[in-house]
C-alpha cells in the first residue's frame, strides 16, 4: 500500500502494539499512523477506503486485549496535538478526542465547572470514553456530552447532538464512527469542591482497584439478572488469585486480570474462559465481555 506522498504524521512499521495498551499485551502491527491533523486522516482515510483496508481506531488502549501475531489492521491513533485541543467556548468544555480523561476533570475544576470527577483515575481518551459510554460512581460521559463532532463511514464530517446518540451501559450508537472532538456541559461548582470530590474518587479507586497493575480494568459487564457484581460472583465462585500463566485475577478487585507475569493474549482468554465456566457452572449466569478482543 502506498501512503500519499508528503505527509507530516508519524507512521511506523511494525510498532509493537503493547507499548500503547495498558494490559502491556499485544504483537506488532504492520502500520501504526498518528496523523498530524484532520486534513491528513481524511486522506489516509480515503485512502483506505480506495484499498478496503481495514483499520482500528485505538484510544488510551485501556479496554483493549490485542493478540500477539497476525494482526492485519492497520491502527490509528488520534493524539497528535492537533486531537488534544481543551478549550471553553460558550460554557462549554470542548476536547479534542484524544485528550485523557483526566486531564478534561483538571480542566473542569480550573473553569470551576463539574460533573465528571467519579470518572476519575480511569485512563481512557475522551473518544474511548464516548465510544464505551465509560461510567463509574454514578455518573456516565454521556450525562455530560453535549455534542460531538465525527467523521462517518462515507468519510464526511457531521457533528450530532446528543438526542441523536443512543448509550447505554458501556456502549453507544457511535460504532461504525470516528470520534473528532465533542463538547460537553457541565455544572457549575466552585474549583474548590471540584478538587475535593476528584481527589475523593481518586482515593476511592486507588482503594478498592488494582491501579497501578497493568490491566484492562473490568474483564466483565455487570450481569442484569442478578443482585451480585461481575466481581462478587468471581469472588464468591472463589476465583481471586486464580491464575493462568502470567494472567491473574486480581485479589484486590476480582473483576479485574492483571498481567503480573508477561502474559499473552492466550492465557488472559483462557482464564476468561475458564470464570465464565466456572461462574455458568456455579450460578447459571453467563458473564458479558466488556474489554475488546483485536
Ligand atoms: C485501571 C483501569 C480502570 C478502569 N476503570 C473504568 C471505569 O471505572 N469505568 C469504565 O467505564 N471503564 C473503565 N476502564 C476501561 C477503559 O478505561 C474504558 O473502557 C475507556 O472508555 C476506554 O478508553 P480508551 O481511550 O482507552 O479506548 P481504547 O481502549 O483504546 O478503545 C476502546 C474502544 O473505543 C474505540 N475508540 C477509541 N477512540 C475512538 C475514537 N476517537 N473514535 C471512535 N472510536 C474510538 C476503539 O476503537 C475501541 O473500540 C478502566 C480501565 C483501566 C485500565
């Protein structure tokens, strides 16, 4: 495949693919693009669609399990300075999708606005974040998104309000779409509060989540047909600590497998296989993957 000529973004063979996911998993792929701007992704895009190429959109990395060969997708990732635009334009905090979450939170408090510090400490992009609806303590991106710019199948641009987005729990009607940019309204608050109930959340998921481990945060969706957590049934079916290779489940958070071992993509899905097993068997209820499989 031949890229156009004269691009300014980064493009790199063979980049090793767990440099950029939080599970620090993953083989190499054969091309990874940053594009510079939105200029040269339509492009690259259009490009792509000329070839039936087909390309993955990675975020933070942080909901990701790559495979260790044969990866054929070539991945983009927006997060050039160009997709990490923060401003506030009319009382809105508009970010570039590319920009962590954490970072919008800082942002807020800055601009004495609030709403989104219970997602605190979770490491996603604000594109990953839309695109999986990220939740936590309560509250939802969603709850907060006002608009949001992006680039769809037929490579146009559009932006859509929010009553034109449907999400739910972890997921939203934006699958088949890039995500550019997106505004979001939040409440007023002094910065004072704001900083207090970040650092509150922080400390909280610092406590009960195994943060500094590498991982994909939650391996399972919480079931709807029961009382208990994906964790508390994991826990109760006495798998903390169960293992596989250099794949472990988190004695801190059940829900969580941490690679404390360079573990392969393998051994992370055959100790999923084997909690879905285990919790089928002991409490007919099927767990529901939440982190993807490339
Ligand atoms: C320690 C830890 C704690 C976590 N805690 C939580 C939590 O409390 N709540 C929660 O909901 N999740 C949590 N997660 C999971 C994860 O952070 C979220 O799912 C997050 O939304 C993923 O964002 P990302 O930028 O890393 O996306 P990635 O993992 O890179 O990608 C996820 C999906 O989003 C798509 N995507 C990414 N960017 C774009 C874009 N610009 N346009 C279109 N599609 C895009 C990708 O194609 C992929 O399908 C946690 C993860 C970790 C490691």
């Amino acid at each position: 495949m031949n890229l156009p000529v004269g691009l300014k973004s980064k493009i790199l063979k063979n980049e090793l693919s767990c440099k950029h996911t939080t599970f620090k998993i993953g083989g190499r792929v054969p091309l990874w693009i940053e594009p510079v701007d939105l200029d040269e992704l339509l492009k690259i895009l259009s490009l792509f669609k000329r070839e039936k190429r087909r390309y993955f959109i990675i975020g933070s990395g942080s909901n990701l399990l790559i495979r260790g060969k044969g990866i054929k997708e070539v991945f983009i990732r927006l997060s050039s300075t160009y997709f990490k635009s923060l401003k506030m334009i009319k009382g809105n905090i508009v970010s570039g999708c590319g920009v962590s979450l954490n970072s919008i939170i800082n942002f807020s408090a800055k601009n004495s606005l609030s709403g989104l510090e219970g997602l605190c400490g979770i490491p996603a992009s604000l594109g990953g974040a839309i695109y999986m609806n990220a939740s936590s303590n309560g509250v939802a991106i969603s709850d907060y998104v006002k608009e949001v710019k992006i680039i769809e199948r037929n490579l146009s641009i559009k932006t859509l309000q929010k009553k034109d987005i449907s999400f739910a729990y972890r997921q939203s009607s934006l699958k088949k779409a890039i995500i550019i940019e997106a505004a979001l309204n939040l409440d007023k608050c002094s910065k004072d509060k704001v900083l207090k109930r970040k650092e509150y959340y922080l400390i909280k998921k610092r406590k009960d989540q195994p943060l500094a481990s590498k991982s994909a945060g939650c391996i399972f969706k919480n079931p709807d047909n029961s009382k208990y957590s994906s964790a508390k049934l994991i826990e109760m079916a006495g798998l903390k600590g169960a293992s596989i290779g250099g794949a472990k489940v988190s004695s801190k958070h059940a829900n969580y497998i941490v690679n404390y071992n360079q573990a392969t993509a393998e051994e992370v899905k055959l100790l999923i296989k084997k909690i879905r097993g285990v919790v089928k068997k002991k409490y007919n209820i099927i767990l529901k993957r939440e982190i993807i499989y490339i």
